[in-house]
C-alpha cells in the first residue's frame, strides 16, 4: 500500500543474551535496559526510521487509546493498548510474545494506529476503540489496511472451557479448539472478525504461531522471553 508501512520482527539480529537472546525489544522483561536501547535503534535503523521517533506504550491488556504527534520524551509512558497518530513519518511500536499486534493505516487520511491485542484486550474491545479513534481524525475504514503479526494460533491456545466459553460470548470467530481436542482462543481470528465488522476489507494475518516458531519469542512456551515489535509509519 503506498504510503504505508508495516513491518514485525523475530529474534534475531540483535545484542540481548539468554534467556531474551536476541532481539528483545522489550523493556520490562528482566533484560539488560542498555541491551534493549540497542536493540530498539537496530531494529528502527533497519526500517529506515529514526529511532528518537518512534512512540512505544506501557501495555496492560486494556482497551485505551491515546492520539499522539511525537515521542514521549520525558514524559511517563502512559498504560495504554493502542496508539493512533496523524502525524507522517513516526514510528507507532507494539510489543508482543503470543498476543495479537495489529497495525492499522489510512494512507489517504494519513492516519496510523498500533494496538496491542491479546485475549483480554480482545474482548475489551481495543480494536475497536483504535479504529473509532483513526475515524475521529478522518479516517475511513473502508480505506483502512491492517496487518496483524505473529501470535500463538488457535491450535495451541488453550485455555479452559468457561474461558473459551466466556470469550465466544464476546466474539464468536475466537472459539477455537486445540490440535490436541481441548478448548482454545483464537484471538488473531476474533480481531479479523471485529475489523470486518468494522468496515475494515484490506486485512492480512501473518501465518506465524509464535508458540511453535523457534525464530520467535513466546510468553506461554518460555515464560522468561523476550518481546517482539511491530512496527507502522505512513510516508
């Protein structure tokens, strides 16, 4: 899409030592703060971005949103899920290791959103309040592209059945079963689900489970891990 860009990462290429090795973009993970500032310019230096100019979040799993037009600074990183920007040329980050990262871009409006989007954030409804906050600034969401990174499928989220059972309530397209026969969450399917709801045509979903990827970090297979990024920006 032109003006657009989307880009997630793996693990490789960076400093970190185990257990985060390599490219840990996380910063609340245990690892070494000087190793992570190596990494985020690595990694922002290989897209062609400006490392100072890219906006991470303090993740909750919550469904809040905040507009922003240039980097935090100084200022406390606020707990929020998704950001949304008009502003061309920054860098919008979200930090996973199995949730969903959804990457969102009006390049006609020049309006990018990034949402972090694991099961609880799912169900709260973050998508949902990242898109109505791109709309708010003039976006449409028939003119939306959204890419959604690695994240653990549906075939290895398993959770137990009253929690499958209380997510389906909420979002139907997530109900999901184990390749073993047990009860699971698809939340990559539920946020398709949702933005298709929302208007939202242009979508494509990365074929990555990062439970079973080796070149990927996971929460649910490691515990003590790192974190991924995915990355968007308009021209």
């Amino acid at each position: 899409m032109s003006g657009a860009h989307f880009a997630f990462t793996d693990r490789w290429g960076g400093v970190s030592a185990a257990p985060y090795e390599e490219l840990n973009l996380g910063g609340a993970v245990g690892d070494a703060p000087e190793a992570v500032r190596g990494n985020r310019e690595l990694a922002a230096k290989s897209l062609g971005l400006d490392p100072d100019q890219v906006v991470w979040m303090n993740q909750v799993h919550g469904a809040d949103v905040v507009v922003v037009d240039e980097p935090w600074g100084e200022s406390p990183v606020p707990e929020v899920d998704a950001i949304v920007t008009a502003r061309r040329g920054l860098g919008l980050a979200v930090l996973t290791a199995d949730c969903v990262p959804v990457l969102l871009a009006d390049p006609v409006a020049g309006i990018a959103a990034a949402a972090h989007a694991g099961r609880p954030g799912m169900v709260k409804g973050v998508v949902l309040a990242a898109v109505r906050a791109m709309v708010e600034l003039g976006a449409e969401p028939g003119r939306i592209v959204a890419r959604t990174g690695p994240a653990v499928c549906g075939r290895c989220y398993e959770v137990p059945e009253t929690m499958r059972a209380e997510v389906a309530a909420v979002e139907p397209a997530a109900h999901a079963e184990t390749s073993w026969g047990t009860p699971a969450v698809d939340v990559s399917a539920g946020v398709h689900a949702q933005l298709d709801r929302l208007g939202v045509r242009d979508r494509a979903q990365s074929p990555v489970c990062t439970l079973e990827s080796g070149d990927h970090f996971s929460y649910r297979r490691d515990r003590a891990t790192g974190r991924l990024a995915g990355y968007v920006w308009l021209d």
